[in-house]
C-alpha cells in the first residue's frame, strides 16, 4: 500500500513539473525543450535544500520502479529556469545537484536497473543544458564528480549493447561541455583536456572491439542503424575536437594496424572469409571516424596542424579506395563502400571547392603520399571512384544510390564557387566518358534484364539529372550535342514503338519504358532554360508522346509503369524557371497542355473502370495516379504558358475534358481518402485553389452534389493539421465568397450589362441560397480555430472571415452569442469586447478595403 501512495505521489510531483506553463512545447515528444518554466510562488520549495535531499533519498531507498520516477522528477529540478534564481542561490543549488551526482556515483547499484540508468543520464545531461561549464568549475566537487562521469561514461560506452538510446544524453552532455570550453573565463580547471580524449578513445575502440561479436555471433550490426550512428558521430565530433592531436595519433594507429592486418589476409594463401569480413567491419567504422572528424573542422578554431592531421588521416582513406578497388569485380564490401563515400562527402564539403581550402595544409602530405596537390586531383580521385561504382557495383543498390547521391550533390551548380567547381568537372576524362557512354554496356544498373526487380529503376532519375547537369555546363544551343547526348534513348525509343507495333514481348517493352520515362524525368529536371528545354520538347514531340500515351492506355493496372510515365508528364508541365515560356510564334504551350489532356482523360477513364478496390490496393492502383495527374493540372493551370480562352474560341475540347476527368476521378474518392493520403491531399487542394482563383466559371458550372462534394472537402480540410492543406483551404474559400460578393455587388447596380455578365454568378448564388449551411459551417469551424485552437496560420484564416461575415450577418449574430454564452460569467464581457473590436471600423458592402483590417 506504501508504494502504490508512493507511485501516485511521485507521478502527481511529475506532472506538475512537466505542466507546460507558459504554452509553448507544440512537439512534447522532443527532448530539446529543456527548461521547466517554474512559477514564480513555488521559489521557497526550491530554495529549501531538503526539496532534493528528499529525491535523492528517495531514489536510494525505494525499489526500482519508484526510484525511476524519482530519477524523473530530478531530471525536471535540474531544468528549472534559470530567473528563478539569483547568482548565489543558483550556485547553491547547483551545488546539491551535483553533490547528488556524486552520492549517486559513488553507489552505482541502482543503475543496473535501465530504467534507472536511462533517466540518470538524461539528468547528466539537463546540467549542462540549465548551466553554463563557468558555473560548473565553481562547484566544491567538479573534479572528483568530473571524474566519476568520465568513468561512468566509458564503462558505458564499452558495454554497447546495453542501452544504445541513453548513450545519446551522455555525448549531449561532453558535446556541450567541449563546445562551451572557448567560452570559460574562470581559472578554475575544466579537466576537459584529460576526459574528451579518453570518452573519444572509449567510442573508437568499443566499436571496433564489437564487430567480431556481432559478426560471429549473428547479432544485430549498430552499423545498420545509420540515423544512429550519425548522430552519435556528430556528438562524438565535438568531443574528438579537444586535444584533436591525440585523436588523430590514435586514429592512425589503428589505421594502419588494420589496414596492414587486411592486406596481409588478402594476400594469405589460404584466405578466411570470417576474419576478412571482421577486418572489413573494423575498417568500416574506421572510415565514418575519419570522415566525422574532417567534416567537423570548425573554421574559427581550426589551425594548420589540425588541418595537417586532417591530411593524414585523408591519405589513409584515398589509400584503401585504391586498395578496395583494386579487388574488383571478385569481391566487395557494401559496409566498407558506404562509409568510403560517407568519408568523401564530408572531405567535399570541408575541403573542394571554397577559395579559403586553396592554402590548407590538408594537401601537403596528401601531395607527398598520394600526389593529391589541389582540389582539382580530388575531383579526379571522385569521378573515377564514381564512374567505378557504377561500373562495378550495378548489383548493389544501396551502393549505387550513394553514389549517385554523391554524384548529384557534385552536380549542384549553386552558391557561385560551385559554379567553378562544375567548370572543372566537365574537363575531368570520368565525366567526358560518363556524358559519351551511358549506357547497360557500360554502366549495367541502366540494364533493364528480368533479373533486376522494378524498384530498382528508380535511381536512374538521379543518375540523368546530374549528368544532364554536366551536360549543361558547356551546351549552350549546340543542338548537335544534344542529340549524341540523347542517342542511346532515341535507340530505346525506336524499340520500343517496335515491339508494340508487332505485339510480341510487351514484357520487355514495358521494362525499357519504365527506364526511359525514370531516365528522361531525370533530364526534365535538370534543364531549366528555355533553350535546353525547346530542345527536349521538339526531341520528344510528336513521336514519342504517342508511345507514352500508348503505354498508358495498355498498362493503366500497373502503377509500376503507370507512375513514372505520370511523374514524367507532371514534370514536363512545370514552368521552374520559366523554362516553359515559347516565343509568340510557337503553339508548344498548348500541344504540351493537349498532351497531357490526353494522358489525364485517358488515365481517369481506365482506372473508373477498375471498380471498387479493396482497402490495400486503392492508394497504390488509384488514388497515387490520381494525385500526380492532379500535380500535373496544377502546374499546367498555374504555369502562365496556355491562353486556356483559346480552347473555346477555336471549339478545341481538350480544356473541357480534362477538367471534366477531374471531376470524375474526384467523385470516386470519399472524403476521408482525400484528407488520409497526405500526397493526393497536397495535390487535390492546391489544384482547388488555382480553379477557385482563375476558373469560377467552370466551379459554377458544376452540377449541385459535385459542388456539396467540393465544399465538404473545403470544410474538412480547414482543420487539417497539414497548414498546406488548411491554407489551400481558406485561400479556395477566400477566393469563393469574394466571386460571390462581388457578384452580389452587381446585382445591386441592375444595369443591363450586369444581367449579361451575371449568369454564372447566378447559379452559384442560387445554390448558396437553397444550402446556407455551407458556408455557415465553414464560419462557424473558422471561429472556433480562431478562439479555441492553436492557429498556425492565422493570416489565411482571417482572408475568408470578413466575406462570411458579410455574407452571413444574421447567423454571424447568433453565433457570437451562442460562442459568448458558453463562456463563464467572468469571460463574457471580455469575448464581447472582442468581437466588437473585431468589427470596429469595418464598413458594410466594402470587402476588398476591409479585409485587411
């Protein structure tokens, strides 16, 4: 009965103490938020030094269960806002925490229990949130308590299977401890020199020492768990970064060491695959060491000997890619390359391309070791690892998808010493034979063989889009250039229109397809010029829109072809960059906009026909292509490249009809479907507001229950907590009752050309008048966001309010009364001056003057 009062009393401490005070932690899951707001009136308890005593006693003498929620309630204590305090009481109390830290140490029982542990590291790390390492140093214990965490972490560090997830707020707490040592300026030592490299030592070794374990064992590999790893990495850099020279020395150590022992089993007479893979593990880890410590030079505390050490480490990594490529296509690690183009990437980002790294010291001993003099040999080093992978690797996706990962962060032309950076690029032989050879031959992840599952095509959009940006560099107009440069496609193209002449091996038409529209998505992308651009479009119009068309009208069951060959036409409608404005003379607008008439009108039609579809398949074989063909129209009606009055003038029916398959496909999808897949939402929504804002005629020439339709999904999406979709919203009904007002503005004039004009605005007002629930209920939910809910997008909100209002005075009075009488006697008055401030100076028929107010 005693510990069943205790738990309550504990947990009722604990949600006081997690009570969100001031309203302001949206994400309560996050960690980061660390400082308790306490009031102000509850100082006296904290003052008092038996409020902690009697935590810390607590935790001692209670069973594990408890004393975890007494851990808990300590982590909240050590959070307490600094203003509660004054400099002497902030120091005393800083002072019985860590006297509590000490006592807690020096009795470790209770933390072989992992609840326990877990809450006493997130408590470790919570001191140095709430205070600063100058205040720390000033504590009567710091040295022998400094001491025992530094051993409490190693001991941590070294058992790595336990307990992976409380290991973060230990590196949380030596990450802020080094990264605040610049800033102390108190005398008293910080003995940070002494501990970081032995924590930094503790990491290092305890994850080399796991690997044969986890191999020889069959465990799970912490390597696999990358976000992990990363993070852990990114911690442990800031600590490797405190007396960097002993890092480094034990780094290149270990380096060699397991370098040495690798080659000497490569070159064994009788190999053994187990200690090969082990020696591999290791060197893994090693790299992701080196590439985390050189991607973690600080410009404004780096030297020249760190950078030299930087060299020295680099050497080694250059050296194994050597070493590891040397044993290709027999045999190769997916762990070892992985991390070698982890190490690459962070060297690209410290030391290629930005005009400070010209004088680092980091190429003196790689020119020695390696005859790496600049950056220029680096992007050699690079391109050939590229070009090697993609050669040799084709069976390895995670490889392959890294590489090109890679390759297409080289390929960004942006900010401007990337610019020179590409310049250099193009000159390098890799990248000439890359831009003259892409190809299966060459490059066999392109191939389209039945032994390479469907999935893995979807890399190739990577691939094209920085080789196209290469391409780029150079073009210019040079038409010619293009055409070489978009041959081996043309090839594919032609072979396919073949085979679906003849009808035999639809199968391997379908794959090539599949690889064509990836591939050509891919140069979409990357070419932002009108120039570039006309010259995609005349290579693929007319000839091979027809096959795409084709593909689509046999295929439209299998999303696997339907889907790229939809996100290939969704990408040719984009205007990025205003690549998409033809000159005067050129119809290419409106045959583009045909094109994709076509593809939408037929894809609709086919995939109405398929039915009802069972709950698991009606994303992946319907409502996924609903929302790139609603993409697509979007882009198309918002890319100010197609007069669409055009259309009716010449009695041209592709405007009419694609709008019609929007329709359609809309009314197949119940409602709650178009707010649970978030994709078809921020598709279906944004394509709403740009009807709503240039084709009001078209809204309301709808039929009523497909407008009941529309405004249901305005109505529930104003309280979707994606703000893409409840800003779509509010602008369509903005853009609505603005249509609506305006129209009854004129039907106050009368004239005789207003009665002309007026026809459309008459059906729509017709139908507000026989359904005034609809825009009543959008009222209505806009109100209750605005005073009951935490609006993240108050601006779009307050755009509909006035012409609701203004359309609906009498239930605008009512609502505020009712909205005022469920306040308490003591709020009304106070809702009441709000609503007439609401309105203060707002004059009646005036919506455009008013709305900003």
């Amino acid at each position: 009965q005693q510990q069943s009062l205790a738990m309550q009393l504990l947990k009722l401490v604990l949600n006081c103490l997690n009570f969100d005070f001031i309203g302001n932690s949206a994400d309560e899951s996050a960690d980061d938020l660390c400082t308790v707001q306490i009031p102000t009136n509850w100082r006296t308890i904290f003052l008092e030094p038996e409020t902690l005593d009697l935590f810390f006693d607590l935790y001692h003498s209670l069973p594990p269960m408890l004393s975890q929620l007494a851990l808990s309630c300590l982590v909240q204590f050590a959070s307490a806002r600094r203003s509660l305090f004054n400099n002497p009481e902030r120091a005393k109390y800083l002072g019985n925490l860590i006297k509590g830290v000490k006592q807690i140490l020096e009795n470790p029982q209770g933390l072989s229990d992992p609840g326990n542990y877990h809450e006493f590291c997130r408590f470790l790390a919570r001191l140095k949130t709430n205070y600063q390492l100058g205040e720390l140093v000033m504590v009567k214990d710091y040295p022998e308590v400094m001491q025992l965490i530094a051993n409490f972490t190693i001991t941590s560090l070294q058992h790595w299977e336990f307990a992976p997830n409380s290991v973060h707020y230990l590196l949380t707490l030596w990450q802020r401890m080094v990264a605040s040592v610049p800033f102390v300026k108190s005398a008293e030592p910080h003995l940070l020199d002494t501990y970081a490299p032995e924590i930094t030592k503790a990491y290092i070794t305890s994850r080399l020492e796991c690997v044969p374990v986890v191999i020889r064992d069959g465990l799970e590999d912490p390597l696999d768990d990358t976000a992990t790893v990363f993070q852990q990495l990114e911690q442990l850099c800031t600590v490797s970064r405190c007396e960097y020279e002993k890092t480094c020395t034990l780094l290149v150590q270990l380096f060699d060491q397991n370098a040495q022992n690798y080659q000497k089993l490569l070159h064994a007479s009788s190999r053994n695959p187990l200690e090969i893979t082990v020696q591999e593990g290791r060197l893994a880890w090693l790299v992701y060491f080196v590439g985390t410590f050189v991607g973690g030079r600080l410009t404004y505390t780096s030297t020249d000997e760190h950078d030299a050490m930087d060299g020295e480490l680099s050497c080694r990594v250059f050296q194994l890619i050597t070493l590891m490529d040397a044993q290709l296509p027999e045999s190769s690690n997916e762990k070892v390359e992985l991390a070698i183009l982890w190490f690459l990437d962070q060297f690209r980002k410290t030391y290629v391309g930005d005009q400070l790294q010209h004088t680092s010291k980091v190429y003196t001993r790689m020119s020695e070791v390696l005859g790496i003099t600049d950056d220029n040999h680096v992007l050699e080093t690079f391109m050939t690892k590229i070009v090697t992978n993609l050669k040799y690797r084709g069976r390895c996706e995670p490889v392959i998808s890294r590489t090109l990962q890679f390759l297409n962060d080289l390929s960004v032309g942006y900010p401007f010493y990337y610019i020179c950076l590409l310049k250099k690029l193009v000159k390098i032989e890799a990248v000439k034979f890359m831009l003259q050879n892409h190809t299966s031959k060459h490059f066999p992840f392109l191939g389209v063989s039945d032994n390479y599952s469907l999935s893995d095509l979807r890399c190739r959009t990577m691939f094209y889009t920085a080789l196209t940006r290469l391409l780029m560099v150079d073009l210019g107009e040079d038409e010619d250039e293009f055409e070489n440069f978009m041959l081996p496609l043309t090839i594919t193209f032609e072979s396919v229109t073949q085979i679906l002449n003849s009808g035999f091996e639809q199968e391997a038409a379908k794959r090539m397809l599949i690889g064509l529209a990836r591939d050509l998505r891919g140069i979409a992308f990357a070419l932002n010029t009108k120039t570039s651009y006309t010259m995609l479009f005349d290579w693929i119009y007319p000839a091979y829109m027809s096959v795409l068309q084709r593909a689509i009208e046999l295929w439209y069951q299998e999303p696997a072809c339907t889907t790229p060959i939809l996100k290939l036409m969704a990408e040719f409608m984009q205007n990025r960059s205003q690549r998409l404005n033809f000159d005067v003379s050129s119809p290419n607008g409106i045959l583009l906009f045909r094109e994709a008439s076509k593809m939408i009108c037929t894809y609709g039609n086919q995939i109405l026909s398929l039915g009802t579809l069972s709950k698991d398949q009606v994303y992946p074989l319907k409502l996924k292509g609903i929302s790139i063909c609603y993409s697509a129209l979007k882009s198309a009606l918002c890319g100010n490249y197609v007069s669409f009055g055009v259309f009716k003038l010449y009695g041209d029916n592709h405007f009419d009809n694609v709008l019609q398959a929007f329709v359609k496909m809309l009314l197949s999808v119940s409602h709650s479907d178009l707010l649970q897949y978030r994709k078809l939402s921020q598709s279906y929504y944004p394509l709403l507001e740009c009807l709503t804002q240039d084709h009001m005629s078209f809204i309301t020439s709808l039929e009523p229950h497909i407008l009941i339709y529309i405004f249901t999904s305005i109505s529930e999406g104003l309280t979707a907590v994606d703000t893409v979709v409840s800003s779509s919203c509010c602008t369509s009904l903005d853009y609505i009752v603005t249509y609506l007002f305006k129209h009854l503005a004129k039907e106050g004039k009368n004239t005789l050309r207003c009665r002309e004009i007026s026809q459309d605005g008459q059906r729509l007002l017709q139908f507000m008048q026989q359904n005034p629930e609809v825009l009543q209920q959008m009222m209505s939910i806009l109100m209750n966001t605005i005073i009951f809910e935490d609006c993240r997008n108050q601006w779009s909100v307050s755009r509909p309010l006035l012409g609701l209002i203004l359309l609906n005075e009498k239930y605008f009075s009512e609502l505020r009364a009712t909205l005022i009488t469920s306040q308490p006697d003591s709020k009304r008055e106070i809702l009441d001056q709000c609503f007439r401030n609401l309105m203060e100076g707002v004059e009646q028929n005036l919506l455009v003057k008013n709305r900003d107010r």
